[in-house]
C-alpha cells in the first residue's frame, strides 16, 4: 500500500492527536527515542513523529513496513558501517520483537534480545579481486586477525605469490576509479544478501566534512559515491528478483543520531555526550571525535562481556560506562562471532606498547590505537541494535499512546 500525503495527514489527526499536545521538550526526547529528526518547531516534530508512526502501522505485515501484524515476524538486520577501505557490518536476528507487549510486560531485564549471527570487517579490496562466487567464501570459514579484518589469503600463497611494487601501484589506481565502485558494491550487496536474507538493510549514512576548511576532503567524496552505489545496486536488485526481496527495507543512519539515543540511556555515555569538562567562561566543552568513539567502543565491550560472561560483567572502564545494565544482546553459537567478541574485549584490555609498529607504521598511544581497530566494528553493531530499539519504541507508542511517555 502506497500512502499519499493526504493518507498520512488524515489518519494522524484521529490517531495521535495528543502529539499537539506535548511541549516541545517532550517531542525532542520522544523523537530521539524512536529516531526522528528532534530538531525545529513544535508542530513539525510532532507532524514528523505522526508520520513514522503511520507508515509502520499501515506497513504491518509487510517487511518493508518494518513489523509484523503481531509482531511474529522475525527481523533479519543486516547493519553496514562505510569505509572506503574497509566496511564492517552486523547480521543481527530477532524472532519476535515485541513478545513481551503482547504478554502485557513491562521492561525490565526480560526484553527480547537480538541475536548476533554475524560480525565482520571485510577489506574491499579483497572483494573488489574475487571472483563472484567465491566471495561468499569469506564469510564462512575464514580467518580473523587481530585487527577483526577476514583473512582470504592463505600464508603459503601470500608467500608463493608475493605482490610485486608495480602491481600495488595498480591496486590503489583501479581502487579509485568508478567501475571499481561499482563491482565491488555489486558482488558485497550480492553476497551479503544472498547469505543472510535480511529484512532490513541499514547503511550508515555519511555527510561532508571539511575539517574547518574551505574543501571537502577526496575521501568523503569517497565513500559518499561509494554510499550512492549501494543503494543503486540495491534499487536494481529489488526490481530484477522481486519476490521477498522486493519487500526488502533499506534505511540510511544518521551516526549522531544514534549518539544522541545512547546518550539519554546510559550513565558515562551521557558524560561524554554532553560534555563534562569546563571549557573557557565555564562552559561545558564539546566533546571530541575521539571521546564519542571510545564511549561507543566501550558501551559495545560492556554488551560483550554481559554475554560472555553475564555473573562477571562488572567491566571497569575509564568513562564508567554504567555497567550494571540489562543485557541487550545475545551471541549465536557461531565461533566466528563469539572468537570475534572475545577478540574485541582483549584488544580493548590490552595496552598496546609505544614503539611497537604495525603494519610497517607506528603505534600511537593506546586510547588512538584502539579506537582505530575497533569503532568500525562497533559502529555497525550499535546502529542495529539502535534502529531495533527504534523499533520498539515506535511500538510502544502506538499501542500506549501518551502512557509510553512514562517510559522514556
């Protein structure tokens, strides 16, 4: 069913009208519950909240509506975070969303948990020099480094068949160019979808940054043409197949919008969120890029070690990332992940030493090192699990209505 603006502007007037109600400041923290825009008047936020809600109504039982009329249908969350030379992505499942509505619960510590099936880095360059139907390969049985990256090159054929100057020079022109894009965004989307059959596609969504300069820098060109592609060759692959996979929901994710969700949830996120130093005339200083990184590193690590070790998890962070909290995700028994999962708390409790070099480059100092190892993984992880309390909470609201505000 397609809404049209008149459809949606006549079922929000009798539906959630208490919306126009409700202060601005409330508006801003229910739309930041449930992942909408916070920003601007008062009615256009709540003509914004109207309208999400009325598109997940009418879509119910269909995947692209995002639930199901019950809330039975599973959600199979395939959640991208962009790179341009490395992309990390979560496969994440939740066999009923919404189970603990139903039976008439009230949160707490026994809400549904989505499960993560898969958690990768994949360096596209490797994918970009498969052959298509060996791609799917990398995703089973292959390797993990240290760095959470997908060894697809055994040691004795890197040694048998060493790359030579010449052909790394070609690497990085090719690597470049358009029609590398385009196959590479090709044979992932492919893969990916063929593997684990998602109902959603989540896909970080990217913005210039200047740096305070007056150009944009080449690689946020990048991986925004990069970005393009993806939803192009989605766009294609929905039409061609159809089927379930015309039904196949795509949804682009602002990052800062996820930071402002945690930040309202968890106790040392907020810290860093907000800001909790002074800076000049006694203001609250922003916090650095550097700062959010590690908070959302860590606030992953205590999801992990909750899981894996569920009577210890009393991790010890130096943001004190409040680590008393529910567990909000379960690992499958798959080893890739849960070798992964451990991979990622002891390269987050291990100092890394200074002088040591990686990769023929020198380690910078330990908080640098590890949110350049890790926030790619973490990113990915926390979008999905973000957009699915996204979900939920779009839920609550039209099953509670103005009650839901009790709760947020």
């Amino acid at each position: 069913m397609r809404l049209t603006p008149t459809l949606l502007s006549t079922n929000s007037q009798w539906q959630t009208p208490w919306l126009s109600s409700l202060r601005l400041a409330v508006l801003q923290k229910l739309a930041r519950a449930t992942g909408i825009p916070s920003t601007g008047p008062r009615k256009e936020i709540a003509a914004r909240i109207s309208e999400v809600l009325d598109i997940q109504r009418a879509g119910r039982g269909e995947h692209n509506g995002l639930i199901g009329a019950t809330g039975s249908s599973p959600l199979s969350i395939l959640s991208i975070d962009m790179g341009i030379q490395n992309l990390a992505f979560a496969h994440l499942r939740l066999d009923n969303p919404f189970s603990d509505l139903e039976n008439g619960q009230r949160g707490g510590h026994n809400l549904p948990r989505p499960e993560i099936t898969a958690w990768r880095r994949l360096p596209l360059s490797d994918i970009a020099s498969l052959k298509e139907d060996c791609v799917g390969a990398i995703l089973k049985d292959s390797k993990i480094t240290d760095n959470g990256e997908i060894s697809t090159i055994s040691e004795s054929e890197s040694e048998s068949e060493p790359h030579s100057n010449d052909s790394k020079i070609l690497t990085a022109q090719k690597s470049f160019s358009l029609p590398y894009y385009a196959r590479t965004a090709h044979i992932l989307l492919h893969t990916l979808v063929s593997q684990y059959k998602p109902t959603h596609i989540l896909i970080e969504r990217q913005r210039f940054r200047t740096g305070s300069s007056s150009h944009v820098q080449e690689w946020t060109l990048r991986v925004g043409l990069f970005e393009a592609m993806l939803y192009a060759a989605l766009e294609v692959m929905k039409k061609e197949r159809g089927g379930n996979l015309a039904d196949l929901g795509v949804h682009g994710i602002d990052p800062k919008r996820v930071v402002q969700y945690w930040g309202e949830k968890e106790v040392g996120f907020t810290n860093v969120v907000d800001g909790d130093g002074e800076g000049e005339g006694g203001k609250k200083r922003r916090p650095t890029s550097r700062e959010v990184k590690k908070a959302k590193i860590e606030l992953v690590a205590k999801w992990l070690e909750a899981e894996l070790s569920p009577s210890t998890s009393s991790m010890s962070t130096s943001l004190d990332v409040d680590s008393g909290a529910r567990r909000r995700v379960d690992i499958s028994a798959s080893d890739s992940v849960r070798s992964l999962a451990e991979a990622y708390l002891a390269r987050l409790r291990t100092p890394a030493k200074r002088g040591l070099t990686m990769r023929g480059r020198p380690r910078g100092d330990t908080v640098a090192n590890d949110v350049i190892k890790l926030d790619d993984l973490a990113d990915c992880l926390l979008q999905g699990v973000t957009w699915m309390e996204w979900i939920r909470m779009r839920e609550m609201v039209m099953r509670k209505g103005m009650a839901v505000l009790e709760e947020i």
